[in-house]
C-alpha cells in the first residue's frame, strides 16, 4: 500500500512520485503527488482517464501538455486540467527537471497501477517507451486498470473485447492459443 510521503521512481519514463495524499488518507477521493519529470521525460502513451479528472499544476521548468489535438505548453504556476474521457499526454520539453503537482479525482487504484508499473520498470520488463515487453503482461494490466486508464479512440468496452483472448491467455499460461480464444470470448460474453 502507497503511503503519503513514500516516492517511486520509473528509471525507463523519468517519472518520480511522491505521494502527498493516497486513497487510502482519503477515502478514496483524491489521490494527489509531487511529479518529477526528468529532461526528455514524458508519459508513455496518450491515455484516458474514463472516469477521472487530473489536474496538473506546474511549479518548476516546462511541460507540453496535449489533449485532444491541442498542444499547450506549461510553465511554473499554469494549470492544466483534463476532464474524464480526453485523451492527453504530457511530457518534460524544457532543459531542466519538471516538478509538477498532480492530482486526480476519484483516486480509485491508480497508485496501485503506478507502482505495478515502476515495479516492472525496476524489473526491466518495460521497452524504453515505457511499456510491457510482453504482449500478455500489457494484456492483463490494460484489463485490471481499465476504470483508470485506457487506450484512446476504443474505449474501455472495445479494449476489453480486443484484449480478453491476451488477458485469458496471461492468466491461464498453460491453456493454449486455441483455449485462450474462446475463454476470451467467454470471458467478453460473460461481461
């Protein structure tokens, strides 16, 4: 469990957390950190946050910030805000470290998502665009953290369609191509 004060740190993003309020402190309200984002550092894929609002405020160097097809370029004191169901991005485009205030409301499990990542990070199970190596892993961590985070265009419904014969297949190894199929497509009937 994430606690406030505790940091972690993606060596393959450049990303470092420090954690000021968790879900845990807040009843699941808030979920709030300090971001360091190293030069050339950046979020590994333009997201959505289906039912979140992330509210990004600048306190040190320079952001770009993309939602939707608007660029925006952020310095110390602007603030950036993304609605649930904008796809957005974000990355460091100045020539020092970034610090920036994040927070996002409801918390729901993104911290547990955020430590899975940099676990695996740590783990050097991640490309170094910042994504599972391994088709399967992706898979099943798209899945689990749906309701924080998904691909943009397809939503949460689509992903879990496209992705349920990957996600059966991680979670039942030894079952086969030919079970992981139609236990995906149980698994997508099923809902």
């Amino acid at each position: 469990m994430i606690t406030p004060g505790q940091t972690l740190e993606n060596p393959v993003t450049g990303e470092r957390f420090t954690f000021t309020d968790t879900a845990a402190s807040t009843d699941g309200e808030l979920l709030a950190f300090d971001l360091g984002l190293r030069v050339g550092g950046a979020v590994p894929i333009p997201h959505v946050h289906p039912i979140q609002t992330e509210r990004f405020e600048v306190r040190e160097g320079l952001m770009r910030f993309r939602m939707g097809l608007r660029t925006r370029l952020a310095g110390p004191g602007d603030v950036i805000e993304v609605a649930p169901g904008v796809v957005h991005s974000f990355a460091n485009a100045g020539e020092t470290e970034a610090r920036v205030h994040v927070e996002v409301r409801p918390a729901l499990r993104m911290e547990e998502m955020l430590a899975e990542v940099v676990a695996m990070a740590d783990a050097g199970r991640m490309t170094r665009r910042g994504l599972p190596r391994n088709a399967l892993e992706l898979a099943d961590l798209a899945r689990r953290y749906d309701r924080e985070a998904h691909a943009p265009v397809i939503g949460v419904a689509m992903q879990r369609v496209l992705l349920a014969p990957l996600v059966f297949a991680a979670r039942h190894p030894r079952a086969g191509l030919g079970s992981a199929l139609a236990g995906g497509i149980l698994a997508v009937a099923a809902g």
